[in-house]
C-alpha cells in the first residue's frame, strides 16, 4: 500500500464506487460551469441514486486499469471502465476522443476492439 496523507481516512471507506464519484464531479462541474443549476443538479443526483444500474466492485480490475493506463498514457479513471468491460466480456461506451484516438494510435487492437464511441453507440 501507498501511504500519503489521509490513508487512514480513506480506508474506513473501502469500496467507494468510481461510477458514484465520477457522475458527483461531473454534476458540481456543470453546476460550476452554469450548465445546471444547483436544484437542477440535485435532482440529477437523485434520478441517478435511484436508477436501476448495476455498480461492479473495481478492485479486481486495478492490475489490468493500471496495465492499460500504463500502456495507453491515459488517466486510470477510463481505464478502470475498459478493463471492467473486458473482464465482463461487453463494450465499453465513452465521448471522450482523447482516449478513442490513443486507443486507435496504440497497437492494443484487442482494447480498441471493447470500446464504441458514443456517437458510433447512438447510430440506429
């Protein structure tokens, strides 16, 4: 284990889930931005507490995440998402370009093939 300054906080924690932080940050950045209002954010977060999502435990796919985001240069928060996609044998959705362009620069054919742009996915 890393040891830096609030380990000890963050291990009564455990488990958090990375889809629950990430979709917070993401709800306080627009709200930031002036692309929703607070209310407006709230309310996000409730429809999105109360949503019939599966959330997977991340913690087997750490060594793989950190593999792939080794390998692609790439913040490990995307990586965790492809490298839970690949153990669950399903694609993998994302709008971020940046990691759709290494994914087609690298010779990682495999990665790429386990990741649909959101775009591509809202084809009929």
């Amino acid at each position: 284990m890393v040891e830096e300054d609030g380990t000890p906080q963050a291990l009564v924690l455990r488990r958090p889930d990375l889809l629950i932080a990430e979709c917070a940050n993401i709800l306080r950045k627009k709200v930031q931005r002036n692309e929703l209002s607070k209310e407006e954010a709230l309310l996000a977060a409730r429809l999105l507490q109360g949503a019939e999502i599966e959330l997977l435990p991340t913690r087997s796919s750490m060594e793989a995440a950190t593999r792939i985001a080794i390998e692609l240069d790439h913040p490990a928060y995307d990586c965790v998402y492809l490298a839970l996609a690949i153990d669950n044998g399903c694609k993998f959705v994302t709008a971020d370009e940046r990691l759709l362009r290494k994914l087609d620069q690298s010779r990682q054919q495999a990665l790429r093939a386990r990741v649909i742009s959101l775009t591509d996915a809202a084809q009929p």
